[in-house]
C-alpha cells in the first residue's frame, strides 16, 4: 500500500470525530452541535427527528463506512452532516459489518448525551402545545425481511443495542432513511482525505 494511501487510512480511521456536508468540512462534535441548535431555533415550534445511521461499502483492499447525523424539522428541511473511516480490510461478513454500523452510530450517538439532547429540547420546550417535539433514533441499516435482507437474521440483536442505551430509538428499513439513503450515497465513492 502506498504511503499517501495509508495516510488516508490512518486519518479516516481515528478516534478523532470529524465530520463534513457538501457546504462545510472539518466540522468538530461542537461544531455539529451548534448547527443542529441554530438550525431548530430558526423554528422552534416544528417537530424534529434527530437520527444518526451508518452505512458500508466494501472497496479494493479496505471497507468504507459512513455515519451520517440529520436533523430533520418534519415537512420542513433538514441539516445533515456525515463521517467517514475506512477499515483496512474488505469485510465478508455481514454481521460483521451490521454490528460495526451499529456501534459506529452509538459511537456518535454518545456524543450527543442526554444533555446534548437536553439543549435541543430546551429550544423547543416553550412550544411544546403549539406541536415542538423532538424524537431520536439510530438508523440500523437492516431489514427485516428474510427472503429481500440478508440482514433480516441480525436485526433484533442490533435494536435491543440500540435500546439498551437509553436515549434513541432503532428504526429498520424501510424507514431507516439516514443510513440506507444518506450516508449511503456516500459510501459508494472512494475514500478520499478531506482537506
């Protein structure tokens, strides 16, 4: 492997949260956070889902994953932002993958404690008769269909781990939008350093 190639595993496959959209990049945990504030205060009295999901995709010699984080003001937009790592090695194994999604979007999904959560509330509390709310979910990348998911056999492993934390609920597809659509679309293409 080339040295500019591992240059790129070794600063995708950090601990460090690093995050990007198409307007932004470089984008810290707080940085996130003080978007998803300014985007639900530009309209407080909206209902929101906050969801984080991730997604895989198996390339030549590693496999990308994508954890995307959306807040979506209901009928009404949304902001997003993703992040991207590479495992150095092309992954075979499907519950392999499912469960490294799964704990890629918990990962995330802790820095957005409960009281991370709580200041999102906190914008939308005074407006909570006038229809505010917020509901969380992380987004399994997994179906429960046998004969169309081969990831049918592991979905309730993953939920119950979803459940177990606390603060999010799991969503399935189809309705599991951010992982098997948004950070979907950016799995496909190579994976590339971020300036």
């Amino acid at each position: 492997m080339s040295k500019s190639k591992n240059k790129i595993f070794a600063e995708t496959s950090s601990d460090e949260m690093v995050f990007q959209n198409l307007s932004e990049s470089r984008l810290s945990v707080d940085d996130v956070m003080v978007r998803i504030t300014r985007f639900i205060a530009q309209d407080p009295k909206s209902a929101y889902h906050f969801v984080i999901g991730t997604d895989s995709q198996v390339h030549r010699g590693y496999t990308k994953f994508v954890t995307g984080i959306v807040i979506h003001r209901l009928g009404k937009g949304a902001w997003a932002c993703y992040r991207q790592l590479a495992l150095p090695r092309e992954l075979t194994s499907v519950k392999e993958k499912l469960s490294l999604e799964t704990s890629f979007s918990q990962s995330v999904a802790s820095c957005f404690d409960e009281a991370a959560l709580a200041r999102m509330e906190e914008l939308l509390l005074p407006y909570v008769y006038q229809g505010a709310m917020l509901e969380t979910f992380i987004d399994i990348d997994a179906g429960t269909e046998p004969i169309v998911n081969k990831t049918s056999l592991y979905v309730q492993e993953m939920v119950e781990r979803v459940e177990a934390m606390g603060s999010y609920a799991p969503r399935v597809k189809p309705d599991a939008f951010v992982a098997s659509a948004y950070a979907n679309r950016y799995t496909k293409k190579p994976i590339r350093q971020v300036m």
